[in-house]
C-alpha cells in the first residue's frame, strides 16, 4: 500500500525577523544576566522563553498564556534555526510563562534591568538622547479590589469609572516613541506626584544632564520644575487650572486686546510642503523661587501665551452649542409638568442643573417667577361652579452677552512654561514640539490595542499583571525601534518605501510604520519532507520588498535562508 508522505509546512512569517531584533537588542542577554533563576529551574533560559514568548506576541497580537505552548509546537523548525537550539514546547506552557511573569515583576531587577536595555539601545542604535516625554495611563479590568492593592477604582482614562484600575506612568525617547522608564502604581494614585518619580528612573538610563521633559499640565507642578531645574535639565509644559486661574489668564491676555504686544504667527509645513499658519502667541518672563532638597532656587521662567487656531475655532463652535442647548432645555423645562406643580425649589433646582451639565453657568441670570393661572370649574353634583387658582413657576432667561464675549475671547489660549533658553528653543519650535505629543500617545494606543493588546486583560493575580505589562513594553521598544531605524535609512538615502499597502501596490511612503513591514513578511512557510535517511526542506523565497526591509534594517537575508541546514537537502 502506498503510504503518505511525512510533509510537514510551518508558517515563518515575521517570526525570524522578530527574533533577529529582539537578539539585536540584547533582550535575552540582560534578562538572564538580571533576573537569575531558581536552582530547580530546568530547560530554557528564562530570557530565551521571553523572547520566544515576545515573537508570539508580536506576530500574533495576543498575549494570552495558554495559546503559547500550542504555536510554539507548530513552529520547532522556525524556532530551532532562528536560535540556534532546540526548543521544546513545554518549556512555555502556561506555568514557565506564569514563573516569567513573576520574575519580571520584581522592582529592583526590572529597574537594572530597564536601565541596561535603554542603555544598550542608545549605543547599538546611535541615538541621541535629547528629548524625552512623559505620560500616564491607567488600564481597566474586572478585578478585585483590595485595601492598599493595586487595583482600586480612580478616575478613568478608559472611561470605564465602574471598573477597578491600575496606573502606567512611561518615559519615552523622542523621536522614537521609544520607552525609557515605566512605574506601575495603584490606580487611585493622582497623576502629579508620578513625575518626579518618572524623572529620576530616567536619569539612571539617560544621565546626562540638559535633557527637554514634556508633559501635559499635570506636570506643571512647581514641585516637578525645581527638581529639573536643580538638575540642570529643561522643561516644557502647559499650565493648568491649579498654577493658573481664570484671573491671571485674563492678565497675560489683557496686552493682546490692549495690543501693547506684537503676535508671533507660528506655521507647520503640509504633505505638499505649503506653510500653513497653526497658532500665535508671544512670551514674557516670569521669576520663580522653590525648595529643592533643603535649597533654595531661584530662576527665571519662560512664559509662552499662545492660541492655537484650529483649537479655537472648535472650541468657540462647541461653546455657541452649549449655550443654544442650555436655552432650549430651559424653555422646555418651562413647558414641563415639574413647572405646573408649582413647586419652586424643585423647580429652581432643575434649571440649574441644565446650566450646571452645559456649563454655562456664568453665562445666563435666571429669574424665577410664579404666575397664577385662573380656570373655571363647572358644577358636578353637590359641588357648586367654582374659579380655581393654579401656581405654575416659570424661568426668565438672560443671556449675559458681555461674559460670553469674555469666554469666547479666552478659547483656545493656552499658557506654556520651559526654563529651556531661547537662543535653542524659540516659541515657534517649543509650540511644534509640545504638538506631537502624540508620539507618546500612539505608545499607548499600540500597548492597549493592537498589535499588544494589552486590553482585555485576561490575568488576575497582580504580580502576573505587572510582569505583562513589563513583557509588553519591551515589544512596544521593539516596535519604535524598527520604525525609527526603517525611516532613518529611507531619510539618508532619500527614498521611499513602496508596495506595503494592499490594493495600491504603487503608494510610497517615506515613513512607514512597524506594522506595516511586519505584514510583508506573512505567508512565508517552511515545508519539510522527511524520507529516511534524507530531509528535504524549502522555504518560501524573499521577495524584492522583503529583500529590501531588512537591507533598511541591517539585518541578513540568512535569518531566513539559514532556516535550511546545510545537511538538508531542497526540495
């Protein structure tokens, strides 16, 4: 009887380039040189079942435990030749992945260890370090709460206050987006007192002093400015509601109406390279004083008072929304039966919670009235004719013009505060770098969504969590990493990238995301034939595109060539 053949295909896809990085990047090395293992601890290292464990990340967006063991089985021959050893699928079943976790979510370890990764990258990568932004964001999640644990219920970034919550504080490397420092802390914790934290972590990785820390106004804290500026370090921030009332922005903007100041005009440039005009302000200095580690210091603060157009335009329209609907549910509030029950605190108390929910508060005077509405009742019975008085409450609505021009003057106004010297960041480059902000924004969109996916969080036990979300940062570096190293090399060579997107082959771009590169290399499998004494194996040969990725990131084209062994024969 003729017998089938023994033909076996693994799909490689991205798994040896990912592997390839994350080797560039010393990730297995300084996890085993950190995190020392047990005595009982058998089989692979602990950094090679985190790297392996990384790759499946990765390539697959999903971080769940128990999908590892079965994708690591279905993968030994890709495994073996891109780390050079055997692999054995019970070496990342869910109780090694569960022991890693808790391994990195050691403090002191993870922090050597964070500071030597970032250490590393800086030399292997020629970066420059010179910018740095900082962020927090909280992840949601059904668990239990306990007192001083680290899950509590807190103001949710999530919009999901109904469910318990932990803290991520990160730094990141601009241009990079990359991860520098990262605390996970309890999710009641206020964002303010997490900066000063955040920025001595950093100085372990990055100790060089004169480095820029942008933030949002939550690190605007005099507190967090004296700690950088006693480090001889920069800052650039917006001031918010607690350093700046309502009052002292009236004063910085009074010399705009009074026009005794000149507006600088502040442009970016578009695709197509036009100067498009985005914001204007001017600056002026303001002396500040503080204690610092039982010091005092004493410097002179950059103020920047800048309106940013497009800011203002949609906040003026959301404002006229506001009013509008606030008018409509008053007079419908007047048309209600609440008005004809006569009951005037009630009443009173539902018209100022319309005002209160669009606030707009400041901008109407509500007078109360009662009128007395006079009705005949026929004779029923035993009852003679009679004239019945009722009490209905209505509201007068007035629309105190003259505070909603002071409002709508006041959008979009913004003031900024940096130590930095202006002969080296002028208001114009200090406004476009507060404006990509989203750079560390996108980090968190990658960590929470896709491809981490950090959220749903599938773990209860909060070491487990912390050691995730330590696991996941290290492949969010990765993901910055190969995007910053594929846009430099297009930048110095003056190219574009072409054939990443589906359904137009021709679209080039000179700044392709990670993402992007990654999809190229699906599809690529490795198929064996096992006829005794002989294997024969193929591997899906590289195309010009993926030649070309990895010439953009210095990486050869044996990663996947050598897949085969040289005592196999092809196919």
């Amino acid at each position: 009887m003729n017998k089938p053949l023994p033909l076996t295909t693994e799909r490689v896809d991205d798994i040896p380039l990912l592997l390839a990085q994350l080797e560039r990047m010393g990730v297995q090395r300084l996890l085993d040189e950190h995190f020392p293992t047990h005595g009982n601890w058998q089989g692979l290292s602990l950094g090679t079942v985190a790297v392996i464990w990384l790759s499946h990340i990765l390539s697959q967006a999903d971080h769940r435990l128990n999908h590892v063991q079965p994708w690591v089985e279905g993968h030994q021959e890709t495994l073996r030749g891109s780390l050079h050893q055997s692999v054995r699928a019970l070496d990342l079943s869910d109780d090694r992945l569960e022991c890693v976790l808790r391994y990195l979510s050691e403090d002191e370890p993870w922090r050597e260890f964070e500071t030597a990764l970032s250490q590393q990258q800086i030399q292997v990568y020629d970066l420059s370090p010179q910018r740095l932004r900082l962020d927090s964001t909280t992840v949601s999640g059904d668990w239990c709460v306990s007192e001083g644990g680290l899950f509590q219920y807190g103001v949710s970034k999530d919009h999901r206050p109904d469910l318990p919550q932990l803290k991520l504080m990160l730094a990141s490397l601009d241009p990079l987006g990359m991860p520098v420092a990262s605390e996970i802390v309890a999710g009641n914790r206020a964002d303010d007192p997490l900066y000063i934290p955040a920025i001595e972590r950093v100085r372990q990785s990055l100790p060089q002093p004169g480095l820029l820390y942008v933030g949002d106004c939550k690190m605007a804290s005099l507190q967090t400015r004296v700690c950088l500026q006693a480090h001889g370090d920069f800052y650039l921030c917006p001031l918010g509601g607690a350093q700046l009332k309502a009052d002292d922005l009236q004063r910085y903007l009074a010399p705009i109406w009074e026009e005794t100041v000149t507006l600088q005009e502040i442009y970016t440039t578009q695709t197509d390279g036009t100067p498009v005009v985005i914001a204007c302000g001017y600056e002026q200095s303001h002396p500040c004083t503080a204690e610092w580690d039982g010091q005092h210091w004493s410097w002179l603060e950059r103020r920047l008072v800048v309106c940013s157009l497009a800011h203002a335009e949609a906040a003026r329209k959301a404002f006229t929304t506001r009013i509008e609907q606030a008018q409509s549910d008053l007079e419908a509030l007047n048309q209600s039966r609440q008005s004809h029950r006569g009951d005037r605190a009630a009443f009173q108390q539902a018209a100022e919670a319309i005002v209160r929910r669009h606030r707009v508060t400041e901008c109407f005077h509500l007078d109360y009235r009662e009128q007395v509405e006079s009705r005949p009742v026929r004779r029923y019975r035993d009852q003679p004719s009679r004239v019945v008085d009722t009490y209905h409450v209505q509201v007068h609505v007035t629309l105190d013009t003259e505070v909603v021009q002071q409002q709508m003057r006041t959008l979009g106004w913004r003031v900024y505060v940096t130590n930095h010297p202006l002969s080296t960041l002028s208001l114009e480059q200090a406004v476009l770098a507060y404006r990509q902000e989203y750079r560390i924004e996108r980090g968190f969109g990658r960590l929470k969504g896709h491809p981490l996916s950090l959220t749903p969080m599938y773990l209860q036990r909060e070491d487990h969590i912390q050691g995730l979300i330590r696991l996941l940062s290290i492949a969010l570096r990765l993901l910055t990493l190969m995007e910053f190293q594929v846009r430099r090399a297009l930048a110095n060579q003056q190219e574009s990238l072409a054939g990443l997107y589906v359904g137009n082959p021709k679209r080039a771009t000179a700044h392709p995301t990670t993402e992007l590169l990654l999809a190229q290399f699906r599809d690529i499998t490795l198929t064996l034939l096992e006829v005794p004494p002989d294997l024969y194996l193929h591997i899906t040969p590289l195309t010009s595109l993926q030649q070309k990725i990895l010439a953009l990131l210095n990486l050869p084209e044996s990663i996947y060539s050598g897949l085969e062994p040289e005592s196999a024969n092809p196919l």
